[in-house]
C-alpha cells in the first residue's frame, strides 16, 4: 500500500486489488441532491400517485411492454417520460462525488429509478382509478437515463472545474518543478559588482589546529 491510500497489484499471487482511491464525498452538493430528491418523490407521490381519479371506469392492468401504448395520446406519454426524470440528475447528487465515472453512475441511477418507479406504480395501483401498467415503469426509467446522459456529464465537469486547484509549497501550482525556479541571491550580493562580490563572500573558518611542520 502507497502512501495516498492506493493498492499495487500483488505480483505472486496475481490478485486484484484497487488502483486509486475513491472519488471523495462532496457534502454541499449531497446536502442539495437529498432535499431535492425527497422534495421531488414528496410531489410525486402527493399530487400523481396518492390522488384518486374520478372515473367511470378502468382498464385492466397491463402487464406486456409497450402494449398500451398504442391506445395513449403524445401527451401521456410525455407526461410518463418527464414525471421521474429530474431524477436522473438528483440521485447522482445525492452521491454527492463529482469524480465519479460515468458508467457505474448510470448503471446505479438507472436501477434505483427503477426500482422507485416499480415501488410507486404499485402504490399507486392501490389508490381509485388507478391500474397497474408496465409501460409506466419503462418510460419513468426511459426519461430518467435521457436526462442523465444529457446533464450529468456536463454538470459533473462544471462541478471539477469550479474546483480551486491544489497548491504546492510556497504558493506554487501543482505540477510546477521547484528546480525551475531562480535562486535567491543575498539583497548586498545583487547591488555590487560580481568582482567585489566576490571579494566580500565568506570564506570558511580556517582550521582550529594546523598541522605541525616537518
């Protein structure tokens, strides 16, 4: 193990080990990403999923992909595709790790939005006038990977480079090589000529005790 924290590949055994730390946590932006997550499914559920709808009549519950969608108008499915996406940026806040990659982001984004809209779905299944459908699941997990491929990747960039840069000793940027840098010379050293210069340098102490003559 290094010294930042990072493991090396063991060369017997050949086993797998990591080979950077891990993104570092940061908390404003979780802060940010948890209220508006809990916010947003507080809206969801108040004004969507828990409001009864005063029909006449249902359909019966769907169970095959994409089978209702030829009796749904454009605005439905619209609507469908927009209600969970604003998850798509606000789970990944709620990380809170700017310097995350972005496949193992998307893949855990897609797959709690999944798992939500199915939790409200049959929620909602629950409340009059409203059916389980499948195609309501699909389109919430549809509209919440657009929005991440389309947003996340830039906000993320924006986040890193908003960041200040890290400073190395005596306020010089990382990455600068100290040997680049003048050396100092005394205040008296630079004001003379190099000749009296040369001649006001200390030369070192003699030796306390000289050898004796032969």
């Amino acid at each position: 193990m290094q010294r930042d924290g990072t493991r090396t590949r063991d060369e017997r055994s050949g086993a797998r080990t990591d080979t950077g730390p891990a993104p570092a946590v940061h908390r404003p932006l979780r802060q940010v990403g948890l209220a508006g997550l809990a916010l947003h499914l507080s809206l969801v559920l108040w004004l969507v999923v828990l409001r009864p709808l005063p029909v006449a009549w249902v359909y019966d519950a769907n169970l095959t992909p994409l089978a209702s969608l030829r009796s749904s108008s454009a605005w439905q499915v619209v609507g469908e595709l927009v209600l969970l996406a604003p998850l798509g940026v606000l789970l990944p806040l709620a990380g809170g790790r700017p310097r995350a990659p972005w496949l193992p982001s998307f893949l855990r984004t897609t797959g709690v939005s999944a798992l939500l809209a199915t939790g409200l779905e049959f929620l909602s299944s629950w409340t009059p006038g409203h059916v389980l459908n499948v195609d309501h699941i699909l389109l919430a997990v549809i509209g919440v990977a657009v929005t991440h491929v389309a947003l996340v990747p830039a906000l993320r960039r924006l986040v890193r480079e908003r960041r200040p840069r890290a400073r190395g000793p005596e306020g010089a940027a990382e990455g600068v090589p100290q040997a680049a840098k003048a050396p100092k010379t005394s205040k008296m050293t630079s004001l003379v000529s190099p000749p009296v210069a040369a001649a006001i340098t200390p030369v070192p102490a003699a030796r306390a005790s000289a050898e004796p003559a032969p």
